[in-house]
C-alpha cells in the first residue's frame, strides 16, 4: 500500500497485524481530480473510501451548497453502505485539494470479509458507530448553526442585538473562553466592537485601529478564515489585545470586501480549533455578510436623510 498505516485509522482499531493483512487484501487504491464528486446524493451506497493525500468535503443544500464537514488523510467516507446495502447517499463528497488519493472498499468485498472472518466485521461495525455518532452530531450542530442563523439574521435591526445572538450560538457549537464581534469600516480603517466576551480591556463601542493590527490588516487585504495558535502569530502581534494561546478569526467579507470579524479565543475543552470549525464560522460569516451590508447601507442611508432634513431642507425653502 501506500504511505497511510492503516493501523491509525480509526475505522480499524483494534484489529491486529493479520487482520490488517487480510482488510488490506480487499482495498482497490482510487485516484480523483479537484471537484470531481466522490459521492453524488441520491446515487446508490456501494463502497467505502479511506482518504490517504488529499481532501474533500461533504455538501448539503441550504440555501445552496454548504460545506458541513471535511475529511483528511485517514478519515474514511461513505460507511453506511457498509449497513444499509443499495441505499441512497444523502449527501456529496466533493474532491477540495488538486489530487486527491484513497483506497476504496466495495460492498462486494466487505460481504467477502464478513464470510472470512467475522470477529473483524464485528470491530469494524463497531468503529463504524462511534464514528458515525461522532460525525452525525457535529454534522447536527453545525446545520442547527447554520439553520438558526439564516432564521435569525432578519429578526434583528441592531448590530448589538444581531451581534449577540450570534455570538451565543457559535459559542453552545464550539465552547470557548473568548469571543469578539466586530464590524469593519473602510473607509477609516477602523473596526468597532459589538461583542465582547472574556476580554475585560476591550470594551463594546470600543474602536481597534484595524490598519496598525498586522492580524487584522492581513485579513483586511486577504480574506479567510484562519487559526493562530501561541507559536504561530505573525511577528509584531506580541501587544494585540485579544491574543491568546489559541485563536480563531472568521472575516465577514462579500468578495474582498470586508464587512467585519467573529473572533473565537481559547477552546474551552483547551483543544486547538479544528478545521471544521473553520468550516463553520467560514458558512456563517457568508450567511452574515449580505444582512451586515444592509445593515451598514440602511444606517448611511439614514444619515445622509437627517442630514439633508437638518441642514439643506431649510435653505432650500427659501
């Protein structure tokens, strides 16, 4: 086989070397381009994929496609076929990386190995489970994030108030000890705090100088969502105010045009965070950006009526 042990797959724990010998018998090595689909929704179950280089992602629609998961080398894909035989996907599995690697078990040859040797099909049934239950809440929550959020962004005609709701369910999906909304102004550089929570010296109302921050400014120029952790920070962000040893920021942008910022610090459970919840503040900050948009457009549109009401409506009575 190639580089990937399949002993440090989870769904083969606890099989022993000659099981492995026997499972590796049955695995067919399969190769995919960038956005090729893997699996097509509605398209019949009929093998497994175990990733060894490369990436992909599982689709849903809502409100068009949204990313709910992303599987990396070791992580394998499509196990209900395993269980339900000629059942529908429910989902697509999307190639993301330019090459893309695995090895693939049919449900043909699973059924061959049930038939040789039942005590592995046992394990593996079991893996299975505690991987789907794992998978199926994240899967879970993050729809439940994302459901919400598009339910509510209508609701709320303050930043504040918007803000808050927000920040409350990023933070019931990924628990963490520190949490900033912020909105962004171009035109002076600044961005002004809606939401803080776990950050005594940054105040709500308060305005960070987004042009002097290298982690703000970088993500001004280039969009993304991004993780630093305590060895990764840009040089010249030691004085940042919202540092921390782990620490997630998502902008909110329409194309390169940056709206503002979620920033998550510090996971709670004191893991790193994790790609997936990149994945998920990412679908959330493009939910957001149309509403903060309006938003913005609906305040300016307000200033600029009581301006001409104030100070051009009187002369022009004349």
């Amino acid at each position: 086989m190639a580089q990937l042990d399949l002993n440090t797959i989870a769904l083969f724990k606890d099989l022993n070397n000659d099981e492995i010998e026997l499972i590796k018998s049955f695995l067919i090595e399969v190769y995919y381009n960038q956005d090729d689909f893997i699996f097509t929704k509605n398209k019949i179950r009929d093998r497994i994929i175990i990733v060894n280089e490369g990436f992909v992602v599982l689709e849903t629609e809502l409100q068009g496609p949204k990313t709910i998961a992303l599987f990396k080398q070791g992580d394998s894909l499509g196990e209900m076929a395993l269980i339900e035989k000629s059942s529908p996907h429910t989902y697509n599995v999307k190639v993301v990386s330019q090459k893309f690697s695995g090895f693939e078990l049919s449900s043909y040859n699973w059924y061959s190995i049930i038939k040789k040797s039942p005590p592995i099909a046992e394990k593996i049934y079991k893996n299975i489970a505690h991987n789907l239950k794992n998978r199926l809440t994240h899967a879970n929550n993050k729809l439940v994030a994302l459901f919400t959020t598009g339910k509510m962004i209508g609701s709320y005609d303050s930043f504040s108030e918007l803000s808050k709701a927000i920040i409350e369910i990023i933070l019931s999906i990924i628990p963490s000890d520190k949490a900033l909304f912020l909105t962004y102004a171009p035109e002076t550089k600044k961005a002004l705090v809606h939401q803080s929570i776990g950050y005594p010296k940054i105040k709500e109302g308060q305005n960070i100088d987004a042009h002097k921050d290298n982690v703000l400014n970088l993500l001004v120029k280039e969009p993304g969502t991004s993780i630093f952790n305590i060895d990764s920070w840009p040089r010249g962000s030691s004085d940042l105010p919202y540092k921390c040893n782990n620490l997630i920021i998502s902008p909110i942008h329409i194309k390169n045009r940056v709206l503002g910022f979620i920033i998550l610090g510090d996971r709670t459970d004191k893991n790193n965070f994790s790609i997936n919840n990149k994945i998920l503040l990412q679908a959330i900050a493009s939910q957001l950006a149309p509403a903060i948009e309006d938003m913005i457009w609906e305040k300016f549109s307000s200033a600029q009526a009581e301006i001409k009401q104030i100070y051009i409506d009187p002369f022009s009575k004349r």
